[in-house]
C-alpha cells in the first residue's frame, strides 16, 4: 500500500510524500502544478504522453497514466528516467483534491 502525506513548504510550493513500508519519494512542485495533475487521464503512457511537473531531488518528475495507474518517472526525461514508481490513479486524485485545498494558490 502507499500512503500519500502533502506538507506546505516555506516557499509556497508543496512536498508530495509517496510512502511505503519500505521506500519515500518527495515530489516538490506549485500548487498550480499539482492542480494540473486533474489531467491525468489525458497523459496516455500508450501514446508517450505526460505532464512534466514537479521535481524530486533536483531532477524533473514526468507523470503518465494507463490502465489507472500512473508512473512518476524521475530524471532527465521521460524516455531515459533514472527512477520510477507506480501509483493508482486514485491516489493522484487525492493530490489533486488535497492541493485545491490549500490557501496558497
């Protein structure tokens, strides 16, 4: 299971926590940004599709979805990504629903 923690960081921004029992991954990204995840669907992994948003330890983040399930791709691009994870689109969906609740956008 993963678990999903979103924490306000000083500059405005956000700090998604994709978590396990066993890993961590912080993705740093606008409120705007995160928002911009309500898009998902449309970011088809099946046409080489997704939204670069975000950054996770100084590197882009690249998000794609299929079959309801969205891949973090982390790293110089979305063809050539050094990490990756996978997450079901639910969870995205409470990013999102999460970032709109914030007051800093």
């Amino acid at each position: 299971m993963i678990d999903l923690d979103v924490d306000s960081e000083l500059d405005g921004s956000l700090c998604a926590k994709f978590s396990s029992d066993a890993w961590e991954v912080n993705v740093r990204a606008s409120v705007q940004d995160f928002l911009a995840l309500a898009g998902i669907r449309a970011a088809d992994w099946g046409a080489r599709s997704s939204l670069p948003l975000g950054t996770c330890a100084g590197s882009p983040v690249f998000w794609s979805h299929e079959a309801g399930i969205v891949s973090l791709l982390i790293g110089r691009d979305d063809e050539t990504w050094d990490v990756a994870l996978t997450t079901p689109v639910s969870l995205v969906d409470d990013l999102v629903r999460i970032a709109s609740t914030t007051t800093s956008h």
